[in-house]
C-alpha cells in the first residue's frame, strides 16, 4: 500500500457497541477504512482492534484526529494510539558476528520490503563494520567483556537514549541485555531466538535440540523482558530435520528460519499490527 | 461455541460507513457481537463482512432480526443471508471405493467435531454399505456405467430433490456429475480433489504429478461448476515428496492431505465462513 | 509394494566396508536390494543400516538368511534383525473417552493402508467399545481409579502377556503407566503426546501452550520410557495458530496433527524403518 | 563438513550386486564413506548413487582414484563422475531488476553458507552494480531490447564461454534465454520461477494465482530447457495466502519462498547431490 495511511490500534474492556462506535465516529468524517481486525480475549474479556485509514478520504491531519477521538476514547475507555504511513520507524540494529540476520534486516531495508529506516547498528564485533558502512549507516562498536561490561552497556544506553527510536533490534546479538536497560524499553526490545520457544531457552539451543532428538526446529521471536526468552511471543516457524541432521547443519538449516521469522516479526511491528496483552501477542497480520 | 449463535454474512458495493451502520444496527438491539471479519476485494470494490452474534443478547429471535434488518440491509444494498448455529446443516456424502474421506466426515460427524448432520451416503459401490449402516445412516446404491449414465444421475438428483440438504459432498466420488446437476445445485457441491490446483487437472493427478516430478503434491476442496475441477477453490494444502515417492506412495501419502483438506473445508462451509465472489471464494477462517 | 520382502536391521561401531561387507553378502546369494538406508552418528562412531530385500529373489528362507547372515554379523560386531514382510505385526491399542486417534488407526488398519494388526483394544472407559466391537476387535475395558491403579494395571499387564505383540500403541490413553511396566516393554510401547515436546510436558499441554502465547502448536509420537514424555521421539509436526485461537480450538486443531504424526509414527515401527540410539531415533523414512 | 571430500556420483541399469561392487571397491582401498545414498527408479530400472569419501582415508589422489575406478565402472556400464571439496564451483548469476535472489546469493557466498565462487554477474540493468562491486565481483551490463536481442545475447554467450563456470544461476533474470543456449549448456542453468509449476508457466504468474483464487503460492527452481518453465524441477516450496492477499501481497510473500528455494536449490548443485534422469532429478539431500 503506496497511499497515506493512518493506522489506530486501540483495546479496552469487551462491552456491546465497541465496533459501532469507534466505526460510526471515522465514517462520520468521512473516513475511508481500508483494513480492519477485531479480537476478543474471552478470558479476560478485552477486546482489541485495529483499522487502517486513508488519510486523504479525512478532512483533517492526524493531530486533529487524535483530538477529534478524545471523547470517543474516553467514553470507551481506549487505550490506544494512531501512526503515520509517511512518518517511518526508525530502529537500531544490534549483531554480534552471525550475519544472517543483518544481511537480512539490510535488504529488506534497501529494498524497502519492509517499509523502515535504520538508525544505526550496534556490534560488540568490528565484522561487519565494512558491510554496514557500505550502506551509508553508523556503526558503532561497543566491546562487550566480563570486567567492563557494566560501562559498555552504560554506552549502549546512551546511543539508545541518543537514536530515540522506535525500536531496538536484536539480530543474534548474543548479549543478555541488563534487567534494567530491558525495563526502560519495554515493549520496545525484539528478540530472535534460534529455538522454537519455550522449548531450548538460554545458551546453544541446537546442541539441546540435537541432545533431545527432535524432529523439527524452529526460531521464535519475541519482546524482550527482564526473564530470558520469557517475553511475549511475536512469531515463530519451525524447519524440519531427522537423526541425520548434525548440529552443524541445525545451526545451517535454523539461520533460514530464523532471518524469515524475524523479517516477519518485524513487519508486523513496523506496521502496527501487534499488541501486547500480558505475556502474550494479539497480532492482526 | 456451544452457545446459541446466529451468523449473519453479507456483501455489498464498498463505501463509506458500512461497519458502522450494520454495527450500529447490532448495537441498537444490544447484540454482542462474538466474531466480526471484514474484507474488501481492491480490483472490484466489493465489501464482505461476517458477524456472529450471541442470539441471546438479542430481544427477539431470528425471524425478527430478519424482519428488523431489512431497512439496513435495502440502504446499503446488501446481499445477505443469517443462520442460526441452533438449526444443524445437513449434507449428502458421495463416494466410491476409496475410504478415507468417507471415513473421515464420519469420525467428524460422530465426534460433532463439526456440527453438521449426514442426511444419506450415495456410492456407485456397495463396499462402504456396511461401514455407513453401522452409524445408522441411509446407503443409496446407484451404479453408473456408460449406457445408464443418464438415468443413473436422474435417480441421484431424485435423492438431491428428496433430501434437501445445505450441501453435498463429493468425498473421492470419482465420477462427473451432469453439466445440469451441477448448474441446479451450483454453490452446494463441494469436491476433493487429488491434487494442487491448477496442476494436474481431471483424471490420475499422482500419476501426472509423478511425471512431472513435483517435489510437493496437495489436495484442493473447491465449488463444483460446470467445467471439471475449474471451479472456486476453498482450500488446499500440499505435502513433500521427492524422487523416491513412487505414485503408489503418493496415492497413500495424498490421501492424508486430501481428508484434513476437504474437512477443513466442509467446516468453513458448515460454519458459514465461506463466501463465493466470481471464481474466487473470501473464506473468514 | 505388495511383493514379499524381508528387511533387515542393524547397527555396529563404525569402521571401514561394513556396507561392502553387507551388501556382498546379500549380493553372493543373488539378493535383490530393494531399499537401502545408511547413517553414522558422527558423535557416537556408530553405524546404521537398513536393507529391504526382495524375498523371492534368495534361494533359501528366513530361517536361513538368519543362519547363514550369522558369521558376517559376528565378524562386524553387529545388533541386528531381520522380520518378513508376510508375517503382519500385532499390536494392542489402548485408548481413552477420545475418539480421533483410534479412529484413525482402526481406519489404517481396515483399508490396510498400514499393514498391521490389531490383537485387542484395551480402555479405562466403555465409550469406544460398539464402535472397535463392529470391526470384530475385542475390546478390554479395566477401569483405572486412584484406589485399584495397582491391580487395574496388574490386569493390563496380563493382557499385554497374553497377547504377545509386537507393539503397544497410546492413542491418547491418558493414564501413565506404571514404570515397572514401561521398562517391562521396553522400545515397544508408542505414545502421542499433544504437544510439541520438549514443551508442555505432562498434562492439559493445549493450557500450557495457550498461556504462552505460542504461534504454533504440534504433536510428538514417542517410546514410552520410565521418564513421563521423555523417550526417544519418532515423529513430530506442527500447525499454526493464532491470538484467536482459544484452548478448546486448540483441542479441536490438535488432534488433526495427534492423529496424522500417531499414524506415521506407527508406520515407520510397523516397517522396521525406527532404530533407537540412546535417546533418539533413526528413522529411515 | 569442513574436511577434504571426494563425491561419487553414479547411475546405471539397475542389477544385484552394484553397491557390493561399488562399496567394495571404495573398502579395499580403505576408504572411508561419509555419506552414501541410493535410489532405484522402479519404472525405468535405472539405479543411482551418491558416496562421499574422506580424501585424507585413501592412499592417492582424485586422478588415481579415476583411473583405478574405471575397470569398475565399465563392468557395471555406469555414467559417473568425481569431484572434489577442495575445488570449489563457479557460477554466474544472472538479474535483472529485483534484488532479493540476488541478495540471497551474495549472503550465501560472503558467509560461506554454500560453498561456491560467483566469477560474475550479468545483468540487462544498471541497477545492482554497485552492490555487487561492493563484493569485488565483475559486473556485466548486456541491455536487452527487442531489435538488439540477438547481438546481445551473443554478448552474453562470450562471457559464459569465457567464465567456464560449473553452472549459471538466473536469479530473476526475467528474460528468456534462446534455446541454443539453452542447449549449448544444458544441465548448466538453474531458475527459479515464482509459481508451483506446472501451475502458472510464464509471465506474471502471481496475477494468474491471484485470477485462480488459490490458496497457497510457490517457487520452482529447475533447470532450463528449451521449453519455457519445463525443465526438471530441482526443489519447490509453497507458502499460504489467502483472500485478502493482494497481487502485490503475493509478489512479496512470494520473494521469501524464492529466495530459500533457489539457495536449496543451489545448495544441492553445488554439493554434487543432484542427478538429472529423463525431465526428472533425483535429489540426495
């Protein structure tokens, strides 16, 4: 979709009359709904929705939709928010020395499959300096070891704090993030995990794969949070393989899964199609 | 769901305010709406919804709604129809020799894992008579060979006729029905076929896949038309082979695809999530 | 394939000609081969093998297959095994209140599709008993209940005496078998547990899988040891779901999956194609 | 497998005793098989076979190996050929305007992922040159117009004939070769065309997906042929869609399904695991 879009994600507690009413207050301005999702969590009786607008069918901005909403919202007791096709996310990168997932974020950055800008890559390793600067974007190098590794992440902080991004992606960084630095960006951290969740959580999940002899693994991306691989889940896929299947060729064959699952995840985020309920996903894709 | 529920499909030329004003009209009756999918075909500007509403939060039964929705459905043009999950779809099974379907729109029906109703089985066999008779379900022998052919498909569209059911299933029937029986029924008659359509067309898919040395088979659940496997898909799905699956293996190994294929299908028609637009099905699953 | 075959099994340390070893034995008695499957777990330096042979094409039977093989596998240091493909293995199925999986397999048992038999059904409840006694199958029903576990099993145990065969299939029994029993039977009884393990381990795995928010959902077919759902895993396969996916359609969908992966797994057993290596698998498939 | 391998590939009449015979062969001059796999086609009696031995296990080098294969080889009428790991193939990759396959290859050379050299890229735009240069790699720019075809691909002939590469790899080159050349390096060339073949042969085929309404789209890598999209298929993939997908959705779905199975595809070229049989492969992967 090439037009101008605005897309309004929005939940509250499940009641009659939701749909109709936040649907009666765009029709009333006249506004063209070109996608629309709507989820109900029976348990906990919340309800979710998304809908993407055509900007140009309102006869207003985006600021004067959010004011134009407030009394809708209210009434509804919404928590929501709404986004611009025309403004971008923006994300930082951060790669250890595995490029898979890189070179696959860079593509779809170039191509602009995904339809984002990268702020800047973050690497505890010079390998992939070369190949980053090539695409015109900043590289920053922030060795990660056992004695400085509190001031390291002080310095990851501040290139946070100084890129102001939408989000923050892991691309088998291979670093745990400390509780705090994952606290202050909630919801903001995405993960990709080279095992299907929650089974192989931590270090060298295909040696575990392996050591158990499953038939088929998988990658898993997800939010990060202060417990390891324990954050909710975005997407995963799995790849099949059997006992001739060495660790070596897991590690080959999972990089397949994993740089699709991640692109996938991404998109979904970078599009707005993801809430977070609790531990757990709604994701209107 | 086990509650009582009633589901109301619809379509219309797109424009704006559609969502609001049959959620609008819902919401005025206090109905709680349970599922809501919408979908517009771009090239077409044709507009789908599906609601299902809990028929117990409404003040009058379904005669009424009817009745109640007509002003709404005339203003904005709707092609509609609404069912209530208290009143089971009933379905003619037609088979042959082969098994596996039969045996599993069976399992399906006395597990109620779909809620439907088997009103008889038509075969041009005697094999699966006892198999059916032990469920207490009506066998309706009706040989066809080349010079009873005609005849032979009068006393089936007979059955058709006595019967009246929602649908008829064509579960490895193996034979063509009759341009007419076809078009009297159109929009009723769902068929498995033994391959992924478009490939392989008409008569032995596994021996036309096996020469073109395919790496994956599947199976397609589609509306019979006029013209032989041609008509719109509603559901498919495929199954890795490679160059040692001879076309007895795929004979077998199809046969898995092809009854979780026409049984996803059936339930997507049983649960009225399927609507046809030209050759094409919206399919709200 | 429908001709008489024996298959032969077997596995010894690796080294250097064992297949030129084999397969010139084979070959000096005019043996036809006509399947052939080797693998080395690269780890543990041990070797795979698995050898269809065409029966009619050696000039002597099983009996002296089995004599005459006896010097080569002494001289390689082989664990082997050899069955005939007109001896049909027997095997006892125990079920539970839920249908699909015996449903299933009685269905790949009366088209042959599997070519196996079954000797008995055994279950703790009397729901399944007019559906196996109309296919001539007799049917045990020994309740099991916290205060009778002990002799209830002592009944089951009797039974697996009694009956002699070769496996023991869990189609969704639900009850855990005493240990003594499992190690009694050791690499013969087959379990499908509805998830995919190592996830979810235990019970009411579709709630645990549900409050993790996972994006896929699966089924592990697995020997039975001492250690609940830890055995060597045969097969495995997953299917997709989503935030609208509630438990009660994840029970639904599952057992599309539970079936399918139960009835690989037992073909595979069924034709000697499952070795098991410590806790792990090789399935020549 | 980093270690230094020779791979056999070999096929003949099938008969008893050639495994024996090859296997033996291997044995007495201690060589030690990494992997080995056979197949029989049932139909045309051919047999075919793939070892891979480790270098280091026998006593001369690869040309010796050949001459002392040859009395071995002649008894048993087989077509084969050796190759050796530590002489990496080459290949051309050809493009046109989209990137993504393109990208795919690169990634799979940089990391070594697939074990091959890319000695140049051809292409009828300007568009990819600076990102391949980034690479080191020559870049050939050939426009291709309609009154400069022929002229152009003579251009392009030249520079197979001066490359002298294993094999080309049209990575969207979305041209059509002239069947002379197609001819002239039969066996040679890999596509990857984004549909399921045989559905959907030519142009625009996920318009002609789209128009059909089908349920899940693929990509096809082959090798080329005179005939259009009819060359032995080497490996496919499918992913899903549905009614909500657009034309424009599908071509970048579609990307992601191309990209993988044009790099398997590549994979088991390069790795020596394909044999061409008739318009078939047999692929040992």
């Amino acid at each position: 979709m090439s037009s101008h879009t605005y897309t309004l994600l929005a939940s509250c507690s499940d009641r009659v009359g939701i749909v109709a009413k936040v649907s009666e207050f765009i029709a009333s301005h006249n506004g063209w709904i070109t996608e629309a999702s709507y989820h109900t969590d029976t348990l906990s009786h919340w309800f979710f929705m998304r809908h993407v607008i055509d900007a140009n069918s309102l006869p207003f901005d985006i600021e004067e939709f959010r004011q134009k909403f407030i009394p809708c919202a209210e009434e509804l007791g919404l928590q929501w928010s709404i986004s611009d096709s025309d403004v971008p996310k923006r994300v930082i990168v951060m790669v250890s020395k595995e490029e898979h997932c890189l070179a696959e974020l860079l593509y779809r950055w170039r191509a602009q499959d995904i339809q984002f800008e990268i702020a800047a890559v973050i690497s505890n390793h010079e390998t992939m300096r070369d190949y980053v600067e090539f695409h015109g974007l900043p590289y920053h190098y922030i060795p990660i070891d056992k004695n400085t590794r509190d001031s390291s992440f002080k310095e990851v902080e501040k290139l946070f704090d100084k890129y102001q991004v939408d989000n923050i992606v892991l691309a088998r960084y291979m670093q745990i993030l400390p509780t705090e630095l994952c606290q202050q960006y909630a919801s903001k951290i995405i993960n990709i995990h080279h095992s299907f969740l929650p089974s192989f959580v931590g270090a060298k999940p295909y040696h575990q794969a392996y050591e158990r002899g499953v038939k088929l693994i998988g990658a898993t991306s997800h939010y990060v949070t202060g417990e390891l691989d324990a954050g909710p889940i975005i997407e995963q896929d799995v790849i099949r393989v059997n006992h001739d299947t060495r660790v070596e060729d897991m590690v080959r064959l999972g990089k397949d899964v994993e740089k699709i699952v991640l692109a996938r995840a991404l998109r979904y985020v970078i599009e707005d199609r993801v809430l977070i309920h609790g531990n757990k996903t709604v994701v209107f894709n």
